[in-house]
C-alpha cells in the first residue's frame, strides 16, 4: 500500500512501513524502514529536524544533510558519507544536488525495467515513482518502489536521466539507498569459491567501519552472492529482526555498508563501482538493476520464507516453476568426456530401469569436443559420437520413455573451434594484449549485437530441431580483458537479451543456469530458468553448508540437488548412499553417476530414492522450509519442510561426526516448527503419532545410526 500525508510518503507492506519525508528545503530523506508505524505525517518530528551543529549554520546555509538518512544521497555538498551515486558533469565536476519535484503512484503494475529482469506484479503489486532533480546540472532522478500488501518486500530501483545539452558520465549508481538510525547490526554475507560457494559469514558492525560485499568477475556470484542480511545481534533463525538487500543482476555488484562517525548505518546495493563508466547523452536514461529489500521481525527463518515465496510467485516465470520436474541423470560425473551414443544408451536404459525420467547430456556432444580444449561455439553435433545425429539419439531416448536434456556453455568460444576461426574479433579482449584463456577457452564479446544474434541463432537452430525438454546453461570463466570501463554491464545486459530471447522462444523446455557450479546463483538468473545447478561439489557432506545457506535467500525449488559416486570425485569422501539421497532431497533431484556400474543392490537403492524424491518432490518445491539446526554452529544439519496447508511435513537431519555412545535419554533432539499446534501427525513409515504441539515444544528424540554422516528422514501426515 502507499500512502501520501502531507510531506510523508509511506510504504505499506504485510507488517512492515517504508517511511519517507520531504524536508523544508524538499530534500528526501528516510524517516523509518521497519516494522508498521501509523500512517500520519512525520515531516514535523522534531526528530528529523535535529541536526548536528545547527548554532554554526546561518540561515540561509543548505541543512548540513550528513546528520539525516537519505533517500538516495548525491555527492559532494552537504552529504559527506558515502553518495548513492556520482557523476561528472558537463562542466567536468561531480557537484550535485537533489531536491524532490513530484511523485506518482501505479497502481496494480510493478515497474519494469529495460533490458534487465524484475520482479512483476501479477495484478498485486503497486509502484510509487518519485521524481528528484538537480536543475543546475540538468540531471532527473526517478526512485522507483514495488510494494507489496501481502510481503514484507520492496523492490527498489533507480534511472538517471540527462536533461542537459551536453553528455554526463555516471561514475556509478546504486539501486537503493537505506539509512538506519542506529549501527549495532551484525552483517550477514555469503562468501565463497568453486565447490565451496555460498560460505556464510555473520560481521559484527562497528562505528566508522566502511565495507564492501562485491564480485567483479563478470559473471555474478562466484566470490560473493549479491545477497546480504543486516541483523540485530541478537537475531536468530526464529526472532528478532532482519532486513534482507538481494540484487537482481548477474554481473558485476556491490553492497555497501557504511557506519558512520555518528553511529548510523547506511546501506547501498547496485552494479559494482569497479572500472564502471556510462556516458549519458542527452535525452538518454540509465536504469540500474532492481534491488529486493526484505524486512522479517521474525528472524532469518521468516526473511528466507518470505523472499522463497516472493520469488516463486513474483519473479521466476518459467512455467516449471511449480510444475513436477522430471527425476533426472546428468552425463558428467559418470561419464565426463568420454562416452559414445552406446554407452549413453546403455547409461539411459539403466537409469530408466531405475526410473529415472529425463537423460541430461552434459558437455562434450559437440564440435570435436573431446576434453575440454576445443569446439565452444560451434554447436554441430560431434559426428563421431553421435553418427546418426542428436535428433536420433533424442528420438532413442523418447522411444524408451526418456526426456532428453542437453547441456550448452553459449556465451563461450575455444581457440579451437570454426566459430573461433571465422570470427577471431568476436572475443572480450583489448588490442594491445592476446586475451588470457581460461578452460582453454574465451569469453564472446555479447555487447555485441551480431554475436548475440549469432548466439541465439545457433543454440535456437539445435532446440528447434530435437525433441529438448531440458536445458543446463553453463558458464565456466571469468569475464577480463574488458575493452572499456562498464563492460561488464553491457556483457551483463548481452546475456539477459540471450536469455530472454531463448527462455520465450522455448517456454515449454525447463532452463537450470549453471556456472562452473553455483557461480552464478541469482534472482537474476531465477527470473528466466526456475533451477540453477548448486554447486560442483556433490558431496553429501559439502552440500550440507552449500545448501542451507543458499536457502538463506533462494527457494529449495531452485536448487538442482544430485546423488553422486563415492568416493566423492571433489572431496574423496566416502557416505553411504543413503546419506546421498537423503541430503539430495533439499532440492530439485537427480543422478550424476555412472548407474551401469552399481550393483543391483544399489540400483534398486536408487530406484527407491527415485520414487521418494518424485512422491516428495511438490512438498519441497512448494512447501515453506524451516531450518532447525545449522551445520555452521553445530555437528548437525536439520531442516523441515512444512505444505502450506500444514498438513504434510518432511524433515531431514544428518549427523556429520558420530559422537560417543550413550543412553537414548542424551539422543539429541529436535524441534519442529510451523506445525499446527492442534493437530495429530503421524509418521508415515512407523505410523507413530505426534501432537504438533509436542512436536513443536517438546520435540523428538533422533536416534542416529553409530557412524558418521549418519542421516535421518521422517514424513509426517496431519491425521
Ligand atoms: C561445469 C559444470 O558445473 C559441471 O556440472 C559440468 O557441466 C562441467 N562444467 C562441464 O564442462
């Protein structure tokens, strides 16, 4: 809801207020950003009218802005902190200055931004657009908010518009700005590396502590996901509060969060500042990417809650979202690159045999692809191991009950390949330099038109002629050698026109985003492909951290989750196959190991496990999750998934080390939550039944089995 009194502008979520004033001198400030306040107008509040110093100002002196929260704070006059955004002007300074012109509200319409993905409205939504201006300099601004009544989440926005005669160079420009009264929040990231990604840290926040979460790869969320929490210190899973800031943006990002020297915090989170440089002609707009801003009273169990479910019905389009994904077996881990149509067949029998639904193949079905060293690009099918072509071996894979999926790295290019050959300028690269190879392979230059044409002409041509119903989209390097200052954001805008283009032109073929793993895990990439690949390391053991903190922002739904071979090809860990699918059932489910080669023993294992994760899989994908215990903090990862009707619940836990033996009585316990309190549920293996209430206040024991990684499941049924 917004609501306008007087000289207040507020936001109205399920429980939370956005508050903004305009000032006399009709700057925009931030008055409250929180739980819900009455909606009157603040403009009056001696509060925000206190400045510092106030006795040193004559009267007709600007407010001295670096003592007020800011809406969207420029640089260089009265604000000293860190500005929103900064230009150089025409007459070559940085100088600017923001008075608030107008504001309007859309009603029932979620503001949509060019070239990039946002969230939409699907007829609940509001936008409030406010116009700021600096006349001097001939800039507008326009904030752009997308309220929700029924989330706690509000999705800002920004664009730049020159109105002078002459061009303006952005330096950078954030999509929000949220200025908080008070700094004693802790910080809350997630860090991390190829097979390790997501590593979640929590940072105390100190007075005059200026810090940057960034990536600056080119290619998203390999080193920091650009998902941070700012929470009270005492906020955990289930109280206190926490506010959420996740960009939706694939590239190059950056949140920034400043205490000041007056103890207040501000943070910012937009297209990262680093080698970023956008001239504005005349007449012409910048749109910075849409940032998602949560805010849960309830702890980081609510926050993650509420942004799984905004997602799902507010961002992810694809028609997979809620529909039953197919059980799959990816190609890779069993077979890598080595493999002919017969050994895939062979592959595809078993797995089917074990009921497995759709066949992925994954790299090294094209060019002359024999390892890693050639062909990106040219997207013919490899002669030699598909003689009949792809088309026959889908049509194979269809006549024996198999979907057939296939894998694609389309914004790359090896040295070795025809593309490569035909088009050497067709590369990110400078000319005074060769660009570095990583992979063996190039980054194409997708600022460019023709290359993106290209593109999604050559993967299009493949999936219009065999019979596709899956698509992983790889990506397996960094974007460098990038050939002038805010490259990466026209790389960034190339890959979101493929992507559209492609995700509209097949809207029946189910998309998950993949790079080198969880590289690139983003509302960004959600907005197109409803799944992206969690990370390279399957270890059961791994997963148990790799998959709870990317919960923290994104829904089970959009986490692909597979059982693969021991010892583990990242880890060299041995867990039983149990333990495997257990923990695999945290996501969207599948196989990546080489069935022909199990005993029947295991594959009748797997044949189970493939039947429990299709029976399941609507309960994960669409239920609301809780976590109960961290594998951060703990020698144990529990977590609980509860249907919206709470009437069907599926839990997990897993005991990394074995600890000593004792009596049940010292048997660790758990807790469940979300229940209703008043029901019976009862255990659909043992046929135990359980009040939710006890389950909830008094909690079971769980009895592991006397080793490590020791895995426990349970169903519960609402009697
Ligand atoms: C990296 C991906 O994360 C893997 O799953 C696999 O597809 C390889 N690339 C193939 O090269």
């Amino acid at each position: 809801m917004i609501l306008l009194n007087g000289n207040t502008i507020h936001l109205q979520g399920k429980t939370l207020s956005y508050v903004m004033i305009r000032n006399h001198e009709e700057d925009l400030l931030n008055y409250h950003f929180g739980a819900k306040i009455p909606d009157m107008d603040y403009s009056s509040d001696p509060d925000v009218n206190k400045e510092s110093f106030p006795f040193f100002r004559a009267p007709a002196e600007h407010p001295n802005l670096s003592s007020f929260p800011q809406e969207y704070p420029a640089y260089g006059r009265a604000e000293q902190r860190h500005p929103a955004f900064q230009l150089v002007n025409a007459l070559g300074n940085s100088i600017t200055a923001l008075k608030y012109k107008s504001c309007r509200v859309l009603e029932g319409q979620a503001a949509e931004i060019p070239g990039m993905p946002a969230v939409f409205s699907g007829g609940k939504a509001d936008t409030l657009e406010i116009t700021l201006s600096d006349d001097a300099i001939g800039l507008t601004v326009l904030l752009s908010y997308v309220v929700y009544d029924e989330y706690d989440i509000i999705a800002r926005s920004a664009a730049l518009i020159n109105d002078a005669q002459k061009p303006i160079v952005l330096r950078f420009a954030y999509s929000c700005c949220v200025d908080f009264p008070v700094h004693d929040y802790d910080l809350i990231h997630f860090c991390g590396d190829w097979g390790m990604e997501r590593g979640l840290q929590r940072t105390r926040l100190h007075k005059g502590m200026t810090t940057e979460i960034a990536d600056n790869t080119g290619r998203g969320s390999r080193w920091n996901n650009p998902f941070v929490m700012i929470a009270r210190p005492e906020t955990d899973e289930d109280h206190g509060e926490v506010f959420g800031f996740n960009l939706v943006y694939s590239g190059n990002h950056s949140t920034v969060v400043q205490c000041d020297h007056n103890s207040h915090l501000r943070v910012m989170q937009g297209v990262s500042p680093t080698s970023f440089r956008w001239e504005l002609q005349p007449g012409e707009l910048y749109h910075t990417p849409q940032s998602v801003i949560c805010y849960s009273a309830r702890g980081m169990g609510e926050l993650s809650r509420e942004y799984h479910r905004f997602y799902k019905n507010h961002l992810m389009r694809s028609k997979w979202v809620n529909r039953q994904r197919p059980i799959l077996v990816n190609s890779w881990e069993g077979a890598y690159f080595t493999f002919t149509e017969e050994t895939l067949l062979q592959l595809a029998k078993t797995s089917k045999d074990a009921g497995i639904e759709l066949f992925v193949l994954d790299d090294g079905w094209f060019g002359k692809r024999d390892d890693a060293k050639s062909s990106l690009g040219d997207w013919t099918v490899h002669p030699a191991k598909f003689p009949n072509g792809l088309a026959s071996f889908a049509e194979k894979l269809n006549a024996m009950g198999m979907l057939f999926g296939l894998w694609f790295e389309p914004e790359m290019v090896s040295p070795d390949s025809e593309l490569y050959r035909a088009h050497p300028d067709w590369v990110v690269r400078v000319p005074q330099i060769e660009p570095i190879q990583y992979r063996f392979q190039y980054v194409l230059d997708l600022s460019r038109d023709d290359v993106c044409e290209y593109v999604i002409d050559a993967v299009s041509k493949i999936l219009g002629s065999v019979n596709i119903a899956y698509v992983k989209w790889d990506m397996n390097r960094i974007v460098c050698d990038a050939p002038f200052e805010g490259y990466h954001h026209r790389y960034a805008l190339g890959y979101y026109r493929i992507m559209k283009a492609l995700t509209e032109a097949f809207p029946e073929i189910l998309f998950e985003g993949c790079c080198s793993g969880g590289g690139r895990f983003d509302p960004g990439v959600l907005a197109y492909m409803p799944q992206i690949w969690t990370s390279d390391n399957t270890d059961a053991v791994s997963r148990l951290k790799i998959q709870y903190a990317t919960s923290m922002c994104y829904p089970l739904s959009a986490m692909g989750a597979h059982v693969s071979a021991v010892p583990n090809h990242q880890t060299g860990r041995i867990t039983s196959l149990k333990a495997r699918g257990d923990i695999a059932y945290a996501g969207m489910f599948g196989f990546e190991l080489d069935l022909t080669k199990m005993t029947e023993e295991e594959k009748a294992e797997v044949a189970q496990q493939a039947a429990y994760a299709k029976h399941i899989q609507p309960l994960i994908r669409d239920g609301d999750l809780y976590r109960l215990r961290s594998p951060f903090e703990t020698n144990e990862c529990i977590w609980e998934v509860v249907s919206p009707e709470k009437d069907h619940v599926f839990m997990m836990a897993c005991r990394v080390l074995t600890v000593i033996m004792r009596s049940r009585y010292f048997d660790p316990k758990v807790r469940f939550r979300g229940l209703d309190p008043d029901a019976v549920y009862e255990d659909t293996v043992t046929g135990l039944r359980y009040s939710g209430s006890l389950l909830m206040n008094r909690g079971i024991t769980l009895s592991y089995e006397f080793k490590d990684f020791a895995t426990i499941t349970m169903e519960l049924r609402k009697v």
